[in-house]
C-alpha cells in the first residue's frame, strides 16, 4: 500500500509525490514516443529488406544460363515419360519406335488351396544367383504354408527375388499360388530358379510357369538399341525417357524445344520483385501536408540511392557476341510512375527469333578466352548484393543504425527509470517523516492547551 499525504498535518495535498513523479516522468515519455518514430522506420526498413531479398532469390534460381533455360517436350505421353536435364539437353527432334519392354524373370508355383493353411512340406530352397553364388533357405514346419515361405525369401533382401502368394481366379480347389520375380530386369539379370526339396507335403510344390528376363528393344531414328530396364538414361544425352508400353511398328516424335514461355514468365516475376521495391519507394516518397516523415521514410537518401542503382542496372549496356545491347531490347521500360512494365509478346518475339541474344543480355556470356562478361541480371544481383552486405550494405547499415539508436534510447530510458525509481523512495521517505514531526508538533501543541497555556502552533502562525 503505498503512503498518502493529506492536509491533517502538512496541508500538502494527498497526491503530492504522484504529481512530482508525474512531472519527471515527461522525459521518458518523450523517450519513448521517440523511439516508437524509430521503431516505426525500422520497421519499414525491414520491409524494403524482406523485398529485396525476394530479389535476390529470384536470381539465385534464374541469374544465369543453364539456370534461366527451361525446355519443352512434345511426345506420345501413352508410350512414353520423357524428363530432361536443362544444362545437358540439346532441342531437336527424334523418332521412337518401341518394340519390347525389358522385362524381369519370373516363375509360379502349382496351387494350392489355401495359402496359410496348405502344408507345402519341411526342407530347402537351393538359389543359384547370376553370379555364380548359390544361397540355401531352410524351411521348417512353422513356415510350410505359402505364405511362410514368401515370408523367408522376403526376408533374404541380398537374393534379389521378391515373392508373393496369389490367387490365380481360375475359381479351382487349388487357386493359391507362389510367385517368384527378380528384382532387376534385362538379359543380364537371367537367372536360373530356386530348387526346391519338400518333403511330408500335402501335394507335390514345383514350379509350373516360367518367364525368362530380357533387354527392353526400341529403334531410335531407325537404329535398333537394347537397354537392360525401361527407363532409357542419356540414349539421348540429357535425356530420360520412362518406357510404357510397346506397340511395334508404331513410330512416334519426341520433340524438344526451348520453352520461350517459361523463361519470359522467369523474366516476369522478376520484374513483379523489383517492382515491389520500387513501388515501395514511390509510397515511402509520397508526402503531403499530412504525412509524418518522422515515422517514415520519405525522403530518405537511402531510398533515392536505392531506385538510382536500380535504374542504373536496367539502363546499362551489356556486351552480347554482336555488340551493345540493353534489357530494354526485350520489352523492359519505366512507366511515367517510375514502375517497370514488361511487354511479354515482345520478349517472346525476340527469344523465338533469337534465343541466344536474349540469354545474353539478361545473364551474359563467356569470350574464348573464358572471361565473363555481365548481363543484366549480373549488374541487378550487384546491385542487391551492395544492398544487403551485412554489415555496411545500403539496406543493412541503415537498419544497424535505427537498431543502435533504438538501443541507446532504451540504455537511456533504464538509467532514468532507476534515478526516478530512487527519487520517489526519497521523497515519500522525506513526507513521512515531515507529517510525522508536524503530527509530533500538533500532539505537543494540543497537550500545552490542556494545561492552560495557548496553541504554540497557532501562536506561530
């Protein structure tokens, strides 16, 4: 409970210490409301930040040549997946004819009529693998039903089999039977299967149906290649092509394209990043009679340098194989507002017609002696880099700067809290003993009237 002060014996009114703190108060007040206009800028400093940064991004992914390249595929997707590595692929077209898929070896067992309860017999299966090893899985009576046994095959992961129980759907007593399949396919991966030696079954297990491994076979531009599994790496260099089914004697296109679209919607989105900063300054500069500059950033030398270093990156020349060029070639322009526009038909007229040259102006090119010289998107990612350089970046400095003084405020603000703190203590220490000598003095003064004489207080007054 904190101590009040009333006129009983001071006169002082009862808030006399609140009045005195609420006085020194006002410095810190006036801290604080500084560093909230501090805060707010270094808020809108973190903004521009995160903005620029997604620039940056854009051109971490994009801002050279393999990485700005994407390609097309035209194909008969029903007998075909084709997937392409973009900094091996070269466009051109090729014809595919898919005469077999590569297929794996494999083998069934005679049925049974149930596959948990069937005994198939006490013994062992004897593998001979393709190369040369012979491996031994030895049955006992707890594993002796179909299913037990696909259990031990699938246990051993280095012979390569996999086994499963199954229902043929012939609707006879006997329709569960065991499948045997190698894991791998293609001529190479031919094997001979297990033996088995079963002994006290309740039927003879052998193994009634067998299908022999083979290459996958395909003509490609009329030339006819094996491959031992059916996905096809680099026949084409950059190439991945998944076989789905054969159709001899059908011959299909696999056309392969640079895909002009995706590269200009590259282009785009990075015009959408810098437009971002650059609309962020145009409000940031938007002043008028109402606008509180101590909380924004109007006006700030940062944000004038910013946008010049930007404008300079979009106007520079840049050297191609035939000359000077600039960005603004490919459908690049400020608008009046200060904001890019990106005419997309334009850049894709361009990039259609000559891809090469556009590639050039936006990440640059080596000479033959392997020097490299900068694109547009080289001189932008300068540019962010200079922005973003921790610790005396352009963006990064000004950010440290509203940080340190921020912190200064607050150092401030908790030396004066701590003075303020002490000073109240003092004070209300200092009142109570004054009201305590004055109640001293009023009870003495009260005691001498009792005896005859005058009130000295009052006689004091």
């Amino acid at each position: 409970m904190g101590i009040a002060f009333g006129s009983i014996s001071t006169g002082l009114p009862k808030d006399i210490v609140k009045q005195i703190m609420s006085a020194e108060q006002i410095p810190v007040q006036n801290m604080e409301k500084q560093k909230s206009k501090i805060s707010d800028k270094k808020g809108l400093v973190d903004q521009l930040l995160k903005l620029v940064e997604d620039i940056r991004g854009n051109l971490a992914t994009n801002a050279n040549a393999r990485a700005l390249r994407e390609l097309k595929v035209d194909t008969n997707n029903d007998m075909v997946s084709v997937t392409t590595d973009k900094s091996r692929a070269v466009p051109g077209s090729y014809q595919l004819e898919v005469t077999s898929l590569a297929q794996k070896s494999s083998a069934m067992s005679t049925g049974f009529e149930d596959k948990d309860e069937s005994n198939v017999g006490v013994g062992f299966i004897q593998y001979t693998l393709p190369n040369g090893d012979t491996k031994d899985i030895y049955v006992d009576s707890d594993n002796s039903s179909l299913s037990g046994v696909a259990k031990l095959i699938n246990k051993d992961t280095s012979l390569g089999v996999t086994a499963n129980v199954i229902n043929d759907g012939s609707g006879s007593d006997t329709p569960w039977r065991l499948i045997l399949s190698l894991n791998k396919t293609g001529d190479d991966n031919a094997v001979n299967f297990p033996y088995f030696y079963f002994v006290d079954g309740d039927q003879d297990f052998q193994l009634e149906f067998q299908r022999e491994a083979h290459d996958a076979k395909v003509k490609l531009d009329g030339f006819e290649l094996e491959a031992p599994e059916n996905k096809l790496k680099d026949m084409i260099p950059g190439v991945t092509i998944d076989l789905k089914k054969a159709k001899p004697g059908e011959e299909f296109s696999i056309n392969i394209t640079e895909d002009v679209e995706a590269v200009g919607t590259k282009v785009s989105d990075l015009v959408t990043k810098l437009n971002g900063v650059l609309k962020f300054i145009k409000d940031q500069n938007a002043i008028d009679d109402k606008t509180d500059t101590s909380r924004t950033l109007g006006g700030d030398i940062m944000l004038q340098s910013l946008e010049g270093r930007i404008h300079t990156a979009v106007f520079k020349d840049v050297m191609t194989d035939t000359g000077l060029h600039r960005v603004g070639e490919l459908g690049l322009s400020f608008s009046r507002a200060g904001i890019l526009e990106f005419d997309q038909k334009k850049f894709q007229a361009l990039i259609g017609s000559n891809y090469n040259l556009v590639t050039q102006i936006l990440t640059g090119t080596f000479s033959e002696e392997g020097v490299k010289t900068e694109g547009f998107m080289d001189n932008l990612n300068a540019t962010v880099g200079t922005a973003l350089r921790m610790p005396d970046g352009l963006i990064q400095s000004r950010k440290k700067s509203l940080q340190s003084n921020i912190e200064q405020i607050d150092r401030r603000i908790s030396q004066k809290q701590k003075y303020l703190e002490e000073k109240e203590k003092n004070l209300k220490d200092k009142f109570s003993r004054l009201e305590g000598t004055m109640s001293k003095i009023k009870s003495q003064g009260a005691g001498l009237a009792g005896m005859g004489g005058g009130n000295p207080v009052q006689e004091l007054g």
